[in-house]
C-alpha cells in the first residue's frame, strides 16, 4: 500500500453493481492506483475476499503469466467468488494449458485476421445502412437502432445463426451479463445463460450432421489430440463466443457516441479527417473499456506490487483502472482520438488474448467511419439507461439527436 488507504475505498464494494451507476468511476479507480494499486477487497455477504488489482504493469504482469496464475476456477469476479466454473476446462476462457492451445487453434481457422477480412466490407456496409435509416428520424436510441444490430449479426454470420433468431439472442446476452433493472435477479441471469446453452445446443447438433464453413461446425467436427470435442466443449465455446463478440462491441459503440457528443473537439477532428479512423477506433477502445475486469487465481505464493498474494487468493485485473494509468498514458482522462501509442488492454493480453479483437476493432472503425461520412451534427438527446453489473459498463439505451448530411 501506498500510504493510509482512504476509508471511501475501505468500504467501496466492488461487487455490487451500483458502485458503477451514476459513479465517477475515472476517480475512482485513480484513488485505487494512488493509495491502494493492490487492494485487498474484504468478504461480503457470505463471499470470499479477493484482491483488485489496478496499475497497468501490475495488471500486465499477471495477464502474462499463466503459470503462476489459473483461469480454469473462473475468470470474472461472479464465477471466481463462488469458488469454481462450471466450464472450466472446456470453455477456451476458463481452460489453460495445451487444451486452451489446442481449442483456441481450432476456432483461429474462423476468426483468423485472413479470414475476417472477407467480413470487413459487410460489418461496413451493415453499418452504414443502419445507420442510414436511424438518421432520417433525427431523434432514436442510437443502441437498439445502431449498436445492438451490428455485432450480433457478425457473429450470426461467423457462425451462421438464422437471422430471425440473433435479436432474441441479443436479449439474452444482455440478461446473462447484467439486469436492464434494479430488480433482476440472478435467477434472470442464470435462465437467460440457459437459454443461449440449449440454443446452441440444438444448433450444433444439426452442424455435426451438416457442416459448413462456419466456426459452429469447425468445433462440431473438431478435435483434440485426436478425440472430438464433446457437445458440452461445443456448446459453452458457442455461448462464449456470442456473448463476448456482441457485448463488448455493443457497448464501445455506444461509448463513443456518448464520448464524442461531449468532446466536440474531438468530434470536429474526426469529421475533417485529421485522425485516422484507426487510431480513432483505439481511443474509443482504451475510453469505453466494456469488460472491466478479468480474474484470475493464485496457483502459488506470489508478488503482485507490493502485496504478497497467498496460494488459491482470488486476483482481479481492473482493465478500466489500467486504461487510465498515468504512468502509461499521457493526460489518460483527456478523450483524444489521435493518441499514439495506446497500448490499452480492452481485449486482455498474453494466451488468453480475446480471439475476437480483430473484429471488435472492425466495429469500432464502422461505426467511426459511417458517423463521419453520414452525421453532420451529432448531441445526446437525455441520459443513457447504464447496465447494471460488475462485469461490463455502458448503455443499453442512448437517445441521440442527429442532423444527417445532406446528401
């Protein structure tokens, strides 16, 4: 620790949900780094304690080191506090060693950077034409009538999702990751995950009969040191797929409207084309950090900073405290679009990697892309609906005034 820890973090509870609603979050995590880089989270409510961890070498460090350090009890703080996950060892995110590397081989064949690329000019043109249609109405909710329909019908297409079923799917990724309400419940959560396990279930059933060239069928009729895969590794590869390449897209999306409306500077540099959507595209990334934490466990005793962490301590890497570090990032609570270099860790780093980077920096360069060639005028028209949850931050709903160009 760095000094006396102040008592407002003392008795800041990490896991609940609303310590993110309507927080300034920024400063919260800058007292974090300043008085306590490697915190030491109290149990609550029958829950275990856990560390929070938030400089970004601190951060960095354990990311890389997967020897010392486990996914397979979990590896977000809901699943980590309840001692274990259900699909450790079968689902990429929660499995180590040769099986992660072997898996993760078999669904780079899908989302290689060569093969995605085929996808690229569809995310643009998808984007664009949604957007298009938003903007006649001058006034809409930029996240049901933009955002939400971008990612998942990537993904669908990736796995060849019917695109009647992708909207109801949407729902349930938002239920699984966060309430839209006070009043959800974790049962909602746990109904809504069941929901997408016996979609994908059905689904992959019907690929192991009938491949084709979608990543659904790559892992149907995969396998590994020679055995298939079984339909449970099939089906909670499926599930995580679908609900970390539509969420954490969704939600920057959405981030960057709300970014750009309250940074016109920024705004006009991006219209006059003196950023490049690319480096545009990071900022908005390394900004909105959607996933704002990932966890780990303790195989050993082992330094993290200036705490010692026992063997079977619960970690948890705050990305959205890491992306503002000031001993990374000049200025890190100035928005600016031309940042360079901007190492953020919004998809994570060392083997687990998210496998989907390419394509959520894809998004991001889409919807950047159609809002300067299409939106001469851009203002939020009230306040976003924020998700609520301790996983991921942004909205679910975002209503947005926007004078198109006229054409």
């Amino acid at each position: 620790m760095t000094g006396t820890v102040p008592t407002e973090l003392v008795g800041c509870d990490l896991t609940d949900p609303q310590t993110y609603l309507g927080t300034d979050v920024t400063a919260l995590w800058r007292a974090f780094r300043r008085h306590s880089p490697v915190h030491r989270h109290p149990p609550s409510g029958g829950l275990p304690g856990f560390w929070a961890v938030t400089r970004y070498a601190d951060v960095l460090a354990v990311y890389r080191d997967d020897e010392r350090f486990t996914s397979e009890r979990g590896n977000v703080l809901s699943t980590l506090l309840q001692g274990e996950d259900s699909a450790a060892g079968k689902m990429l995110a929660v499995t180590d060693g040769h099986r992660h590397r072997e898996i993760r081989k078999l669904m780079l064949r899908s989302f290689s950077p060569r093969v995605l690329a085929r996808h690229r000019e569809s995310v643009r043109a998808r984007t664009s034409a949604l957007l298009a249609a938003a903007v006649r109405e001058e006034r809409f909710d930029f996240a049901t009538r933009v955002a939400d329909h971008i990612p998942i019908n990537t993904m669908g297409d990736l796995m060849d999702v019917p695109e009647a079923d992708r909207a109801k799917l949407v729902e349930w990724n938002t239920e699984t990751l966060g309430s839209r309400h006070a009043d959800g419940t974790q049962l909602d959560e746990v109904l809504a995950r069941n929901e997408i396990l016996l979609y994908f279930s059905e689904l992959a059933e019907h690929r192991r009969r009938h491949p084709g060239e979608d990543v659904i069928s790559a892992l149907a009729n995969g396998s590994v040191d020679g055995e298939p895969l079984s339909d449970e590794e099939v089906v909670l590869n499926c599930y995580s797929l679908i609900l970390g390449g539509d969420e954490s897209s969704r939600l920057s999306a959405t981030g960057a409207v709300v970014a750009l409306a309250e940074h016109p500077e920024q705004w006009r540099a991006l219209k006059d084309g003196s950023v490049g959507l690319a480096e545009a595209s990071e900022e908005v990334l390394r900004w909105t950090t959607p996933a704002m934490h990932f966890g780990r466990r303790a195989r050993t005793e082992v330094q993290v900073g200036d705490q010692l962490i026992a063997a079977g301590d619960i970690v948890t890497l705050w990305n959205s405290s890491a992306n503002f570090d000031e001993d990374v990032f000049a200025e890190p609570e100035r928005f600016d679009l031309a940042r360079t270099p901007n190492k953020h860790l919004t998809f994570g780093y060392g083997p687990h990697f998210c496998l989907g980077a390419y394509l959520g920096r894809a998004h991001v360069e889409a919807v950047l892309e159609a809002l300067r060639e299409q939106v001469a005028e851009l203002a939020l028209a009230g306040p976003g609906h924020q998700i609520r949850s301790n996983f991921v931050y942004g909205y679910l709903n975002l209503p947005v005034s926007f004078r198109g160009e006229k054409r």
